[in-house]
C-alpha cells in the first residue's frame, strides 16, 4: 500500500478539487436535471417506436450523451494539468517527493471518478425514480450502457489528457479539444457519408474509418442495445454483424474505447515525463 | 551537496542557462543575484527536476533529481516567489505536504504560531483565498517542518510585512546549521546576516561566486 501512498494522495485531492468546482457542480445539475425532466415530461410513460419506460428514457440518454459527454469530458478535464502549469501551482506541488506516474494517474482516476459520478448518479436517479414508480427495469440495457459509458469516459479522459500533457497553455489545450470533438463527429456520418457517395475510398475502408472511431462504437453499442440487428443503419450492418457478429461486438463497444483511452493517457504519460513540467 | 555540471538549458535558439558550474556543501548559505532574466528561476527549476537540462547534470545528494526525483527531492525545501492558487483548503495542503514528504504537522502548527499565522482559523479556507502574506507564511512552515538539508528560498520575503520577514529570519537562525541554503533574491541587505556566499548571473552564466 506504501507504493501508492502518493497516487492515492493525488487522486484523493484532486476529486476533492472537483467536487468544489463549478464544472463539477454544472455537470451534475446537467445530467441529473435531463433525468429530472425526462420523468417530468413524462417519457417513460410514452411510448414511441416501440419502446417504453426505463427502455425509452435511456435511449433518450444515450442520443443526449453521444452528443455532450464528449465535449463536457474535454472541456472540463483537457486544462488539468495545462492549467496548473500555467499557473504554477505545477512547480510548487511537483517540488515535493511524488513521482511523476503517481501525480499523472492520481490526477486521471481522479478525474475519471469525478466525470463518471455525476452520469451514474443520473441514472441510479432513474432506477430509484422507476422502481418507486413501478415500471419495469431493463436491468441488461442498464447495465451494459453503464459499461458503456465508462468506457466512453476513459476514452475521452485519455484524450484530454495526452492533449494537456502536450500543449503548454489552457487556450491551446481548449482549443485542440474542440477539435478533436468536432473532428470525431464529423466522421460519424457526414464525412463518410460524403466519402461513399463521391467514392473516394473503398467501403470497406470507410467502414473501418468508422469502427476505429470511439463515438461511433459508442452509438453503435448504444444502438445495438435496443436494436440488435441495427436495422436502423442500413446496409452497414451487413459490415459489422459478419465480421464481429453480435457477441464480440458488444464486448468491442466497450474494451475499444477503454484500450484506446489507455493508450493516449499513457503516451500523454510518456509526453509529461519527456517534457519541462512548467 | 548540491552539484551542478555544465549546465545549459535553451528554450529553443534562446540560451537561459549556459554551462553554469556550481557546487554547494553542507553550512553553505548562498544569495543568487541578478537582473530579471539572468536564469536564476531557471537553475532553481532545473535543479528541481522540473526543467530538463540541454547539457550538463546535476545530483543532489547524489541522487539525479529527473531519474530518482523522490529521493533527490526527499533533501529540498522549496519557498517559490509568488504563492500558487492551489485550489486546495489549507487543511488539505496540509494533508499532501506530510503524506508526500513526511513533514511533521505538529511543528507546522508550531512554525505557523510563531510566524503568527492562525492556522485554526484558516484551517477550512481555500489556500488562494488566504492573503498574500498568509499564504506566504504557510509556505515557508511547510517548508520548514520538512526538516531537509536543502533549502530553496525564491524570494521568500516578497509578501511578507516588515514584522514578518524579522521573524522568519529569526526562525531561519535555527536552521542554518549543517545545512544548504538557496536565497534567490534582489536585496543582499536583507539576508546579509545569514548568507556567507554570493552568486552573480547575467544572460544565464555565473558572473560572480565569491565567499562573502
């Protein structure tokens, strides 16, 4: 225990710094205030394209979450050790004896707590909120979308991170983060799509374009969930229901984004220690 | 000991430390002087570990503070310039300089009574919410109770009134034997008492290193 004496020191004060800030507090009055009205307006008594209750509230989640999670990960998290450079907390807290990893992944398990209790929490509201109310629980729906986001959560963390590890001001690492959201949604569809119809790649490619990007994996598993044919994306379809089959692509969805997020939060590890620190 | 070899440290094509030879022992209290851009931060981040050398190394104790950074570090006492707005309360910074260094958090409660900071009345506030001699205060008892045999003080008195810097030198008294002490600072009258070594830097060389 001795040996991660100091990352646990680091993750306890940085979940500590995130439970005082105001991206945290938005953050939770954000996603437990969608549940909130979710149950206000009365969706889980609708019922639309076949599905009802807790089913349809998370499909609901899942469309609202492909779209903000992303975002909200990397603004509130790509400035972490951007901003204390730039504000020299860095130098002071790293001239005492803790050894660059622990400070690196105590800061992002933190992190990943403070980004993922807020999203869990909205949901557990949903299961208390439709247990009270005597609707009926997908508990296999609700947990794999559990998995799934945080899944997606690590994944964007380790972008965040590997982006803040390599640039030395917070305008910048803002700046890329934007980006990369903007960058990754746009090859969800309207890039590829665009690809397709002008034929500039095979489908093949354009397929796998779309399976190496963890949005997409993510709103495909979400999809998958309700939909396991996948019916609703077409002939694409046909691409991953032959190739992975249903199975293994349910367990994709969820180790993809995760080894991806790892692999850039330890290359931004690798960044952080190779570089000056302020 | 501290042993700086040929150091040289370049942002880009811009030199900010160039071949710098220093070498401090036990009992050594050392002013580093120079205008605003001589390197002076720059050697005390560089000895630090937080600044990868171009050329040249350094070991503290023997321990090379960017391979074996937490036993280098293990032996330094670091007072910075300006204070950080570390969004911690003063509890918690508390908390991380004993759990990471083994600081005794009784003699930082005894160091803060006798620099006059009441630290149970502040104990709750956020760190950067406290005044800049408040904050001050609380640095140089961190500092101190880590009990090392280095200390690195970038201007420690910068925020300090009168009555405050004249006790923290008084306090410094007990600590200068068999010790390093480090003092960046513009006003050689001010720790005159205490330094018996002067060190001039200009555009990143040692200029002037005379006992005094």
């Amino acid at each position: 225990m001795k040996k991660f004496k100091n990352l646990f020191l680091i993750f306890s004060i940085d979940i500590k710094e995130s439970l005082r800030s105001k991206w945290f507090l938005s953050y939770s009055l954000v996603f437990g205030g969608i549940v909130a009205l979710f149950f206000i307006s009365g969706v889980t008594e609708s019922k639309i394209q076949g599905f009802s209750g807790l089913s349809r509230l998370l499909l609901i989640f899942i469309e609202i979450c492909i779209v903000i999670l992303p975002i909200f990960i990397l603004i509130s998290t790509v400035r972490t050790i951007a901003a204390d450079r730039d504000s020299n907390v860095l130098e002071y807290l790293l001239s005492f004896p803790v050894a660059l990893k622990d400070y690196f992944f105590g800061r992002f398990l933190g992190r990943l707590v403070s980004v993922t209790l807020p999203i869990f929490g909205a949901l557990i509201l949903a299961l208390i909120w439709g247990v009270a109310k005597g609707v009926e629980v997908p508990w296999g729906i609700f947990f794999y979308y559990i998995g799934l986001i945080f899944a997606l959560n690590v994944n964007f963390l380790g972008f965040s991170f590997f982006i803040s590890s390599l640039v030395k001001t917070q305008e910048v690492a803002l700046g890329v983060a934007f980006f990369l959201w903007l960058a990754l949604l746009a090859f969800i569809d309207i890039l590829l799509i665009g690809f397709l119809t002008q034929k500039f790649a095979n489908a093949e490619l354009i397929f796998s374009i779309a399976l190496s990007n963890p949005l997409q994996v993510f709103r495909l598993g979400a999809i998958s969930l309700f939909d396991p044919e996948l019916a609703v994306i077409g002939p694409s379809a046909y691409f991953i229901l032959d190739n992975f089959g249903k199975a293994f692509f349910s367990i994709y969805a969820i180790v993809y984004p995760i080894v991806l997020g790892l692999i850039f939060a330890v290359l931004g590890y690798i960044a952080f220690k190779k570089r000056d620190l302020v | 000991m501290i042993e700086v070899k040929n150091l040289t440290k370049k942002f880009g094509e811009q030199k900010s430390l160039d071949n710098v030879n220093l070498l401090f022992k036990n009992n050594e209290s050392a002013i580093i002087m120079g205008q605003n851009g001589a390197g002076k931060t720059t050697l005390i981040r560089t000895i630090l570990g937080e600044y990868i050398p171009t050329n040249g190394s350094i070991l503290i104790n023997t321990y090379d503070p960017f391979k074996q950074r937490e036993e280098a570090l293990k032996n330094i006492g670091f007072v910075p310039q300006l204070p950080p707005p570390i969004k911690l309360s003063v509890k918690e910074l508390i908390h991380y300089a004993v759990v990471s260094s083994g600081s005794n958090q009784e003699r930082i409660y005894e160091l803060c009574q006798q620099l006059e900071l009441d630290l149970n009345a502040n104990l709750h506030k956020l760190f950067f919410k406290l005044s800049g001699g408040m904050k001050q205060k609380l640095l140089i008892a961190i500092a101190l109770a880590k009990n090392p045999n280095i200390f690195i003080f970038d201007e420690p008195t910068a925020n300090l009134d009168p009555k405050g810097r004249e006790i923290f030198y008084s306090i410094l008294d007990e600590f200068t034997h068999n010790r390093i002490m480090i003092f960046i600072s513009h006003r050689l009258e001010e720790v005159h008492h205490i330094v018996n070594r002067k060190i001039e830097m200009d555009l990143g060389k040692v200029v002037f290193d005379e006992k005094i």
